[in-house]
C-alpha cells in the first residue's frame, strides 16, 4: 500500500515548519548557462519531501517532523534513561508569529516498538524586547492537553527551553502546540495587536526521544516494522543483500523491493542500499533483506529453507531471528517467482499482515500494490478544525501532489465552514490563500453562522508545482471585547477539499524528473543498463536513482528490467532507459558518446568541453555527470545517464537524484558535480518534448465556446452568401427585363 499522508490539522499564525517539499520547488527553466556553486553539505544534507500521495492533504506543519525533520539518532547507554535516543528536528525557518495571542502548531511520531523512558521538547524562541513579563506566557499542549506553562525569561535575544514531555500523553502520532499571549508593557486595559507582540521560534527546535528498543518477535511483519523505522534506517541498519555475482534477476527482485521501501519511509535523507553479500560494511548490518536464488544462497541461510518448499516456482520469505542479526531471506529456484517475490515485500501492506515466520509466494499470489484514486480531490483534513480567539486566525493545510502532473484551468477550494454569532459582521471575515497568494474572501454573515460556504477558483497561472499549501484566515473582531464574555470560533468542517484539475508534464527537464520514468503511478517500462560487473560505487549509485523513483511509484505493477550485456538497438528503442557506469565499464556509453551532451574523449578516460562549460583535462577526470536526454534509439522515450571517468565519480554524479529535494533543486537536463561539492546545471534541449500538439478537430471538440463562436460565424457567413446571390440574382433580371424593352 502507498504510504498514506499522516493528514493533521494546525491552527497557527505562521507554520513552525517550512516543509522541504515547497523549499525544493523546481525553479523555472531556463536556456543556457547555469552556474551555481553548492557547498558539500548542502549537496549531501538536504531535506526531502514527503512521498506523493492521494490521500488527505495535511497541514502545512503537518509535513511532520517525522518525515521532514532532520533525525538523529544514537546510542545513550548507561545514561538511566534509554539505552538510545532519537531527536526529530524541526526544520523550519526562523519565523515570527505576530499578535497579542500566538499559537503554532508541529507533529512528531513514536514508533511502536520504542519504550520511551524520557521525552524533551526544546524549544529555541526569542519575544519582543517590549514585552510585559507579567502579562506575557506560553503554555504547551501534547495531544489536546495543557501540561507546562512559563513565562518568558527577562533575557533578551535567543533563548532555549527545555520541557519534559509527559510519558502518559505520548501517542504513536502526536500534536504539539505553543499558544499563549505576548503583551507589550506599554500596553494597558484591554490590549491590541501590534507589531511590537511578537514570538519567533527559531531553526533547531526539536524533541528528543530516550528509549529502549523492543525486539521483534518470530514475525515478518514485526522485521518489517524495524527494518523500515526511522531509527534503523537514519542509523544506517538497514540493507538489500544481493550475491556477490548478482544476476539481473536478482537485482530487480532487490529493486522492486528497495523501491516499495522507499515508498514508505518517513526520514529525511536516509536510504536503504542494495549491496553484495560480498560487502563485509554491509553483511553485518543488523537488519538485512537477502535476496538470492537458492543456488546462490549462502549456506547459513540455506539451511533455514526447506528445498522442498521451493518446488513448483514458489519463492519463500522467512525470517531467520538472531540475536545479532535480523534477516529476511528471499529465496526460489527460478528468475519469475523471485522477481514475484520481491514484488510481495514492495507491498506495504502484504508485510504488515504477514504474522508468520515464512511466507510462500507461487504465480498465483497477488501481490500488486494498491491504488487509491483521487481524482484530484484533495480532503484538507480529516477532521474538522476549530479556531479559537478573537482578532485574526490561521489554518495551514499542506497538500502533497503528482510531481509529475502539473495544475490546469478548474481547480478550486471548497471551503465549508461555521462561526460563532457573537462577532461584529461589518469587519470579520475569511480568506483563503494559494501558497501565500490570497484568491479570494467572504464578508460573515449571522444569517450563516450555522453553515457557510466558499467556493475560490484558483488562477490558472497558479504554479503548484508538487505542493500546495492552502491558508484559510479568519478575522473574528468583536465589537467589544471585555464585555462580551463567550470566546468567538470558528470551525472548518471536514468536508472541505482542494480540486485540482491536473495535467501530465511532458517536458524532459529535470525540473519535471523522474515524471518521465514513472506512468500512471507505476514504473514506466524502465530497462537499466547496468556496468559488466557491478562494484559497491555501483551498487550505491544504483540505491540511489531506485530510492528516488520508488518515492514516486505508488504501486509495483510497473516493469523494471536490469542489463549487464549490451542491450540490442531494438530492445532500447522500446523502453525508457537508464545507463550507469564509466565508458569503459558500460560501452553503451561508448556507443552514445556523440549523442551526449557531455561527452568524453577518444580515450573514453575523461569529459571534454562544450558550448556550455569549459573543462580543464584533469577536472574532466573528476566530476560525474547526470544527463536526461531524448532515447537516441527512439525520441519518444527518454535516457538518463548517470556516467564519470570512475565508479566512484558515478555514485557522486548519482548524489543529485537520490532524493526529493536534490532532484527538486535541479533544471535543465544536464547537471554536472565535482568532488568539491560544486554543481552546475545546464539545459542544451531547444525542444524539451515531443508530444503531438492536439489536433484542430479536438481543440474546437475542447473549447465550446469557440465552437459557438465558430457555428455563428458560419451562419452569419451563409447569410450574407444567400443575401449577396439574391442581390446578383434581382439585378440579373433586372438588366434582362431592360433588354427585352
């Protein structure tokens, strides 16, 4: 199953958390040079989106800090806590919320099998130089309850506060909330918002989770859940194990696998690697998935699987629980039921029901993945949302969509709502705006305080991109506060939704990548020419171009297939295509090299320059290269290729598309890294697709009103033809009956 959205709701003047997704938005595209300097850190460390879903859009805080945090996780032993910890940090920019009363809200997960013997919220803020420190609190809420409140120090400038969670509040997904009130000391009776009451929570806050871990028991489903937790993966616990000779066939049982991962992991940048049995960095990782025919199996394992069971093309899972190491071995005789195989451990859903210890799978069991249609219907929440104060309210949804599907003309929000009766209608009012940009308000009325309704077309020159965040704002002024003594609100039903009318990008730039390798939600008939014999550098560079992509696959039922020999002309021309390795590695290369935009010399042992960046010889020896280009066998499939002078320059070039938001920051359809962490991106294609514009009989079948236009027209055009020919016609006769006298 595709990972779900963990829908939530906030209710906050400004979101504590920017979610990566929209800082990774692709920036328009643009012809020639592009020339930017990225500092190593930033090329390695930054933060993906969460993956694409169609189930409810979340809030915009609601990117939670589980899946757009940046985790840490390590071992605390001997510390009389937990024998380790987990930090979920915020990654938000330094935002100021404004106003006599501020309120934000954020998101952070327990998995289930940590026994959490200590939770700390820091919180890092600073408040208004102004302010009373007697009028002024914050107050903290985990889960709907109040549990700490404090006054902020007397200190000026950034300040960090640590808070003791309550254990016996924590849930498996958990809501926390700061709220209170800054007041200026200037201020007195009845205070007003100004510019001066304001909080800023800043970048670093986070909570911290000291916990012991609980083993698994003699389940596939219990291995499942460790192997994919946000601790295991950020810690580099988990692995997809393959023989040191690995075939093709188990290389894509391990990618379908290793892709329906991805699908579901929460964490930032952490992957799961597909590795050699033959890696010894690798084969002792605590979690591990091994994936083998039985004849390639190592003897260990071997002796776990009944031969016997294996007959007939059935595969077997079982799960081997050691104390050291938890391993899931994949095992059948043939290439299809291994292949089917990996299929099953794709699907979350299937693993998360499997209460045995074995599993066998035979051509009959169904294992494709679920899909869950939309149809560009996107619930806001799935509960409704109250808003409560006087004065100005907030609500941030965050709604994730298809990067590869782009907004058209009729989309919309649907908002339905309802609000106290007890405010002064002649000035309150909502508005709702579309990634910061207002499109369109509606005054309040007592007459519908009990049920109102908004309908808000969103412009079509509206760029949402793969995210969308929707802000819903109320203004709930009172005519006189201090008399009246019921607190307004308002409430946000949970009917309410966006529509998006959506289209396919079908341009190839990386501004729209991996779109052209992904189809109806699945694996767009994708065949992998792999290096003549693969090698860790490999090994790594293809883990990381398969984690991005299975982000994007919501169901397994595509075809992926991998290619040690050289693939013939007739065989590229009918798949989209994916080339890793050096040229003297992969000699598909070799044979592409006039067709690349970056290309190397005769030796095939560096890149040369081009019209678009110089290259000195020895720096050619050393950058990778990612390259997305029309398929030279077929230009209406696409060919990315991921190519350096080394193995260890490929897996570097790989470094740009291993997750959401390094594939998010590309354009164009070259990119270029060195080891210095320096990248340059390029476009070189003047057309970027070759899609068939619409025909004129469909463009008028499309637009009725042209059809209308078009139907008058011919009317008015026969008119005048009958109107012109009885013209002729009277005069004819006329100049006969003259003749005639």
């Amino acid at each position: 199953m595709k990972k779900i959205i963990r829908a939530a709701v906030v209710a906050s003047s400004l979101i504590l958390m920017t979610p990566a997704i929209a800082a990774a938005a692709p920036v328009s595209n643009q012809q020639g040079l592009v020339n930017q300097q990225i500092e190593p850190a930033q090329v390695k460390d930054a933060q993906p989106q969460d993956k694409i879903n169609n189930q409810p859009a979340q809030s915009a805080n609601a990117a939670s800090s589980s899946s757009q945090a940046s985790d840490q996780h390590s071992s605390n032993q001997g510390n009389g806590q937990g024998s380790q910890t987990y930090t979920q940090q915020f990654q938000n920019t330094n935002t100021t919320l404004s106003g006599k009363s501020v309120r934000s809200t954020t998101y952070f997960n327990k998995i289930d099998y940590w026994d959490v013997k200590k939770a700390t919220f820091n919180l890092t803020y600073a408040t208004t130089q102004l302010r009373n420190d007697q009028a002024s609190n914050i107050t903290v809420s985990l889960n709907g309850v109040k549990f700490y409140s404090f006054k902020p120090s007397n200190n000026d400038g950034q300040q960090t506060i640590s808070i003791d969670l309550p254990l016996n509040l924590l849930q498996s997904s958990n809501v926390l909330t700061i709220q209170g009130q800054i007041i200026d000391q200037n201020q007195s009776g009845d205070p007003e918002s100004t510019p001066a009451n304001w909080l800023t929570i800043y970048n670093g806050s986070n909570v911290n989770l000291s916990y012991d871990v609980k083993q698994p028991d003699n389940q596939i489903s219990a291995f499942y859940s460790h192997f994919t937790g946000n601790d295991t993966v950020s810690n580099h616990q988990s692995v997809i194990l393959v023989p040191a000779k690995a075939s093709n066939d188990e290389l894509a049982a391990a990618t379908y696998a290793l892709t329906g991962v991805s699908r579901v992991l929460t964490t930032n940048d952490a992957k799961v690697n597909i590795s050699s049995l033959a890696d010894s960095s690798m084969n002792n990782q605590p979690y591990q998935i091994v994936i083998a025919k039985y004849d390639q199996l190592p003897q260990e394992y071997r002796k776990a699987v009944n031969a016997s069971d294996l007959q007939n093309g059935k595969a077997i899972l079982k799960f081997v629980n050691g104390k050291d190491k938890k391993v899931l071995v994949v095992t059948a005789k043939n290439a299809l039921s291994l292949i089917q195989a990996g299929k099953y451990i794709s699907n979350e859903e299937l693993m998360k029901q499997t209460t045995a210890d074995s599993k066998t799978i035979d051509s009959d069991t169904e294992v494709f993945s679920s899909q869950m249609q939309n149809n560009g219907d996107y619930p806001l929440a799935t509960d409704g949302t109250k808003l409560t104060g006087s004065g100005h309210q907030e609500q941030v949804f965050f709604i994730n969509l298809p990067r590869h599907q782009n907004n058209s003309k009729g989309s919309y929000i649907n908002l339905n709502f309802k609000y106290t009766d007890n405010i002064d209608f002649k000035t309150s009012l909502v508005t709702v705006y579309v990634n910061g940009k207002p499109i369109g308000s509606k005054r309040l009325t007592a007459a519908k305080a009990n049920g109102d309704h908004l309908k808000v077309n969103i412009p079509n020159n509206t760029n949402l991109s793969s995210a969308c965040t929707v802000r819903v704002a109320f203004d709930l002024n009172m005519k006189n506060d201090h008399v009246n003594g019921q607190t307004p609100w308002a409430y946000i039903e949970n009917d309410s939704n966006a529509y998006i009318n959506s289209t396919d990008k079908m341009d190839l730039l990386f501004n729209n990548y991996p779109s052209c390798f992904i189809k109806d939600s699945t694996f767009n008939n994708i065949a992998v020419q792999l290096p003549r014999k693969m090698n860790q550098d490999y090994y790594q560079a293809l883990s990381n171009i398969f984690n991005l992509i299975g982000c994007y696959a919501e169901t397994n039922v595509g075809n992926i297939t991998f290619h040690s020999g050289e693939m013939a002309d007739s065989e590229l021309a009918n798949h989209n295509v994916i080339v890793l390795g050096t040229p003297k590695d992969t000699s598909l290369i070799q044979k592409w090299n006039s067709k690349l935009f970056f290309k190397f010399n005769k030796h095939f042992n560096r890149f040369v320059s081009n019209e678009k960046m110089s290259i000195e010889s020895d720096y050619g020896k050393q950058i990778g290269v990612v390259q997305l280009l029309f398929n030279p066998e077929n230009k209406d499939k696409a060919a990315l290729v991921v190519s350096g002078a080394t193995p260890k320059d490929v897996e570097l070039a790989s470094t740009q598309i291993d997750t959401q938001a390094h594939a998010g920051s590309l354009k164009g359809d070259a990119a270029v890294i060195d080891q210095n962490g320096q990248q340059f991106m390029y476009r070189f294609k003047k057309k970027v697709n070759n899609q068939q514009g619409p025909s004129i009989y469909k463009r008028i079948k499309s637009n009725p009103t042209f059809m209308t236009y078009m139907i008058i027209g011919s009317l008015a055009l026969i008119l005048i033809a009958v109107i012109v020919f009885l013209f002729i016609r009277k005069n004819f006769r006329r100049e006969e009956q003259a003749n005639h006298e």
